[in-house]
C-alpha cells in the first residue's frame, strides 16, 4: 500500500493514537496535509519558500519547544506579529501544543495591547523584532511579566539574550507532540475592533473553526487538484485572512504572504507567482485598478478575487469584471460567526448592485430579525443574524455579553 495510507503512528503513543482518531484539531490541517502533500510548496514569502513538509516539521519543533517550557493544556500564547512565515509556523505550532493563539492587532495603541494582554492572562508572547525593539512595548512586557518569543525577519537584529522563533525551530522533534485535543477544545481568543468599548474576547474552538475550511472551498471552487494560489496581503491575526490561510493549506493551496498592502507589489507578485485567487478589500481593487502598472502585468492567472468588508460600487465593479479579473464574489461573517457566513456568489455579481450580501454559505443558516427575535420576510428591515457550527463558544471572560447576542438563539 502507499506510504502517505500505511504509515505508521506519527511515533505517538497508543493512547494519544487513540485519542487523535475522531479528533477535529487546528493542528492536523497541516499535519494530514503535509502527508497528502509533502514537498508542495505551501507558504512564498519573498525569497524564501516552505513546503507542506517543512512547514509541518517547523511547527511540530515549536509545538514541542512551547511544551518544554511547560506551558501546559489551554494556556494562552499571545502573539503580536505582522504577516510572515515565522508567524505561520508558530501559530500552527501553538495549536499543535493544545495551547490557545491569541492574536492581537499590531496597530492597536499601547494601552490597548496591554488590556488584551492583562484579560486573556498571557505570559508568552510571540513578537516581532521590530515591534520589541520600541521602548513603550519592552516597558508593558517588563511590567508584566511576559516572556516574549522574537520572530526574526530579513533585516532584524534581535538582541542576544532573547530566544526567537528561528532558533526554537532549529533543533527538536519533529515528530507531532502527544497532546490530548478535544474538538470543542479552545483554540484561539480573538479580540474585537472595541468601537463600543474595550476589546472583547472571541472563543472559538478547533471544531467552529474547522467548520467553515471545506465550506469555503468549496463555495470557492478550489480543490487538491487545482493547486490555487491564494494571496495574503490581508493581516493574519485577523479571521478573515486566517480563515484564508487555513483553508488553503487544508486542500494543499500555496499562499504568497506580503507584509501589508502596496498596490504595485501586489501587482508584481501577481504575475510572478501566478496568483489564482486574490482576497483583498474594495479599496484595495480600487487601487489595483488605477495603478500605473496595471496595464503592463499579466494578470491572466487570477480566476477570482474575492473581496469582504463591503459591499462594491456598481462602477468599480463593473471595471473590474471586465479589466482586472473575470469573477468577484464578497464573503463575508465576523469574528463572532468565524467566515465565511455570507457569499454573494460570482455569477450574480452582474445582475445586483449595492448592499446585498448574498445567501448564506453551506455551514450556514441566515436570517434578518427584528428587535424582538422575530425572522423577516422580504421587504422588511432587521439585523442579519447566524445560525451554524462556526459560531464562537462566546465572550471571554463575558457571560452577560455572550447571552444577550444569543438570547433569540
């Protein structure tokens, strides 16, 4: 038989064997992709490439190094980073370890970070060089305690005394750890924009978050076979480009990770990488559209571009469908009801203007209520509301807020 079906137990015990069988983990989205896929490439950043197979064994050594710290079963490991591999790897790492990623938004003020910090209790914290090297974030680690793990990119010269994620994964086993997951298990606190007030805490579990990676897919019309090429210009701490990423790696797509947006790169990048799907906001293809060197790239590789956030001008859309690429669909959820919940579908994008979001995706029921949590029919005016198995396990830390957003059920 072949090997990718025959191999043996991971090297782990026959307990935690046993434990994995039925299992739904984070985690095991790259380790069973990486027996699927081996030496495909899975993450671009620049010059640099990983395969599934690197990229399993990279996260498998940081997995076992957060162990060997001692950090034990639902712990939080906070993680302040900007896109890039190094943040892939340990985020990856963190869920293998049965530990809960909490990501935080890097553009979030000082005071901010620090409230996030406090209320999910991190005392790990993976960090870029960069953002370490600015004295008001050392001083709100050194007050509170927080060891911080540096991940090292081109250019950054990390001081000596601080371990980074490049050395963590340099030595270990790369073997995935014996770790006992429950499905409903915790796995990431995500942390709202706080427009009404302080930030609130997100749960979800692997299982609401593995919900939606097939769904997505699907609706997105990739596949083993297809070997997509998904963008990442998106940040990562936030679901939408995480749900990106983790459904991508689940049938074996390559992301192109860029550090922010810039028009012209993405452009370049694009035509270097033969960029098939391209998930950005409408003011970004906006930008794409008016830039200078649009007219000289070859785009023929993108077959779809997904936008979110809000809906499109009937004439920038239009302009796009017939200058840039040939479909457009919006998706859209929330932290809350991790995405995507929504989908107004490719084929549709020529017949409906304006504030339509679409049906609901195939994990998904969708309703519009009204203030007393009666569902509306067509022409009436009411919230749009969710129903499904990617919805959050509820606030942190927040009963009350979590009953009142489902009260109606």
């Amino acid at each position: 038989m072949p090997t990718a079906i025959s191999s043996p137990r991971d090297a782990a015990s026959p307990l935690a064997f046993a434990q994995r069988i039925a299992r739904v983990a984070l985690g095991d989205v790259i380790h069973r992709a990486a027996r699927r896929f081996r030496e495909r490439i899975a993450l671009i950043e620049g010059e640099h490439r990983m395969s599934y197979s690197e990229l399993d064994a990279a996260s498998n050594r940081f997995a076992h190094h957060l162990l060997g710290l001692g950090l034990a079963s639902g712990e939080r490991v906070g993680m302040l980073c900007n896109n890039s591999i190094q943040m892939v790897v340990a985020m990856l790492g963190i869920q293998k370890a049965g530990l809960v990623w909490v990501p935080i938004n890097t553009a979030l003020s000082v005071d901010a970070i620090g409230y996030i910090l406090a209320h999910a209790e991190v005392r790990h914290l993976v960090i870029d060089t960069a953002l370490h090297a600015r004295p008001e974030l050392q001083q709100l680690l050194d007050g509170a305690g927080i060891a911080p793990l540096l991940c090292v990119l081109d250019g950054d010269a990390p001081p000596p005394h601080l371990p980074t994620v490049a050395q963590a994964i340099a030595q270990g086993p790369v073997t995935l750890p014996d770790v006992h997951i429950e499905s409903g298990q915790l796995a990431l606190i995500m942390y709202t924009s706080g427009t009404t007030g302080r930030q609130k805490g997100v749960m979800h579990s692997h299982a609401s978050v593995h919900s939606v990676l097939m769904s997505n897919m699907v609706e997105w019309g990739s596949s083993p076979d297809r070997n997509d090429v998904w963008s990442s210009v998106l940040p990562l701490f936030h679901c939408g480009q995480h749900t990106v990423l983790m459904s991508a790696l689940t049938v074996g797509g390559t992301l192109v990770i860029l550090r922010g947006f810039d028009p012209g790169a993405v452009l370049g990048a694009i035509e270097r990488h033969k960029i098939t799907v391209m998930v950005g906001l409408p003011m970004m293809y906006g930008a794409l559209l008016a830039h200078p060197q649009r007219p000289t790239r070859d785009l023929s590789s993108l077959r779809l571009c997904v936008y979110a956030m809000a809906p499109m001008s009937r004439t920038l859309l239009l302009r796009l469908l017939d200058e840039f690429c040939p479909n457009f669909a919006l998706v859209s959820g929330q932290t809350e009801m991790y995405p995507g919940a929504t989908i107004f579908e490719a084929h549709e994008q020529r017949k409906r203007f304006g504030s339509y979001w679409g049906v609901a995706t195939l994990v998904n029921e969708v309703a519009v209520m009204d203030d007393d949590g009666g569902l509306l029919g067509p022409g009436q005016v009411g919230e749009i509301v969710f129903r499904g198995p990617n919805v959050m396990l509820g606030y942190y830390k927040d009963p009350e807020a979590t009953a009142q957003v489902q009260r109606f059920g």
